[in-house]
C-alpha cells in the first residue's frame, strides 16, 4: 500500500504524489472515501491511501477531479448521506479500448 504523508492541505503536492505513484499500480477502479482517509484501488485492490483527506477538503474535489470522478460537491461532503458514513466511487476507463494489449 502506498501512503501520502505529506500535508493534506498542499493540494499540488497530493496531486503530484497521485499522478508519480499512479505509475506503480495497475489501472485505477475505484475511490473509497471514509470519515479518516480516502483509498484509492486498483483492479488488484493494490492501494494508495491518503489519510486525513476526507469530507469537507477542497483537496478530496481536486482529487476527484484528477481522477476522473463525476459528483455533486454537495453531496460528497455529506457524510450523513450514507448509512456508514462510507461512500464509494467508481472510476471509468481513463485510456482508449485496447491500449495495453500486447500484439
């Protein structure tokens, strides 16, 4: 598991640390954002995680972002609006059909 201990409100340096240790995993699928951190996963649930990065941050919109996510500002940073406070985002393909095939 890959963990940023950087400032969580330096928001380049958090997307700096995603974009160099993105590298390391295999392609992204989803994004779990809990009340302490958020967890990035790959398709072999290898993760990276970013603790302290929760609702409410600017920071966790601007990740978001980066990876592609869809949401409504308002209701990402409503922890209430699930029923354990966790909520789950899938990532979509951020690369063109069949670009990692071997020939």
């Amino acid at each position: 598991m890959l963990v940023y201990e950087g400032a969580i409100e330096d928001e380049g340096a958090v997307i700096r640390f995603l974009r160099r240790e993105s590298d390391k995993l295999r392609a992204l699928r989803r994004v779990v954002i809990t009340p302490k951190k958020t967890v990035v996963l790959d398709v072999n649930r290898d993760a990276m995680e970013f603790p302290g990065l929760t609702y409410g941050s600017k920071v966790l919109e601007r990740l978001l972002r980066e990876l592609g996510v869809v949401f409504t500002a308002a209701i990402l940073h409503d922890a209430n609006a699930t029923a354990n406070g966790i909520k789950e985002y899938e990532l979509t393909a951020r690369h063109p059909w069949g670009h990692d095939r071997v020939l």
